[in-house]
C-alpha cells in the first residue's frame, strides 16, 4: 500500500526543488563571475600590468600633429564630427603585449558615413606599437599616423611593413 499525498505536500515538495535550482543557477553565475574577474586578458584590464599601463600613457601622453597630445587630439576629432551632427563612438583603449617591451596600443573610432544614398558606419583603427626600452611610439595604422607631427611618422608612409610584428 502506498501513502498517499496532499497536494498542499507535493507543491511545497515541488516549490523546494525548485527553489534549489534558482540558488544553484545564482550560484554558479557567481561563480563564473569571479573566475572570470581572476583570469580576463590583461588586454580587458591594462592596469593590471603595470608595463601595459606605462606604454598606454606613452601613447596618450605623446605629442600629437594638432593638440598637445594624442588622446586630445583624438578626442577633439570625435568631438568635431559630432558637432556638425555625424554619429562618432570612440571605443576603448587596449593594449597588448607582444613581446618582453613591445606592446600595441590600440583605439577604434566608429563613424558615421553615407555611401550611395545609404547610411554607413565605418571604423577607423588607431594603433601604435611602443617599444619600453626605447621609450618609441610608432604609429602601426594610417589614421593614427596622421595624428602624429612632423617627422614622427612610421614605416607606413617610408614604404616599409610594420616593425617587429
């Protein structure tokens, strides 16, 4: 002979189990949270480098064409297109190491464009290689180069492929 049940008992029985889904669920997206806070790309956190976060300041802090710095002169762009009414996103600054002090620092500019009646959005990416032992910034793409003053140019405009990459 088999008990038989309320049904007020298989729905707090019911009501249980699921109630330790909906922690184990909450749980494991913690969980995964920290795990991936310890092991992102240092190219998602440059400060946790402190080599990373040096080259990024070398590069935002280096002389620019127009402005007395790269980052300014950057974000006077963006600012400019928007004024007369463009759609312009600045994305965010990277790094990224490539070998014991030579990293690329990275910054994409997303635009707004019309092309054959159509609305277009076209990025623009701004790299610069930084060799820490020379204290170099060199301009590893063509918007960024035209950023740079007189006489700072890289090996994109001297007929050259890009150094040590």
């Amino acid at each position: 002979m088999q008990p038989e049940y309320s049904d007020r008992t298989q729905a707090a029985g019911s009501f249980s189990t699921s109630k330790v889904l909906h922690y184990l669920a909450v749980g494991l997206l913690i969980v995964g949270g920290l795990a991936y806070w310890a092991m992102k790309p240092p190219a998602a956190n440059p400060m946790a480098d402190p080599r990373a976060a040096e080259a990024m300041a070398l590069v935002q802090t280096h002389r620019a064409k127009e402005a007395p710095t790269l980052r300014q002169a950057l974000t006077d762009r963006v600012q400019g297109m928007a004024a007369r009414g463009k759609g312009v996103r600045m994305g965010e600054w990277t790094v990224e190491k490539k070998r014991d002090d030579l990293y690329v620092v990275k910054v994409f500019v997303r635009e707004e464009g019309s092309q054959g009646g159509g609305l277009r959005w076209f990025e623009r990416d701004y790299e610069w290689q930084v060799d820490l032992t020379k204290q170099s910034v060199v301009p590893m793409s063509m918007p960024a180069e035209d950023l740079m003053p007189p006489g700072m140019t890289g090996p994109l405009l001297r007929g050259g492929g890009p150094a040590g990459l």
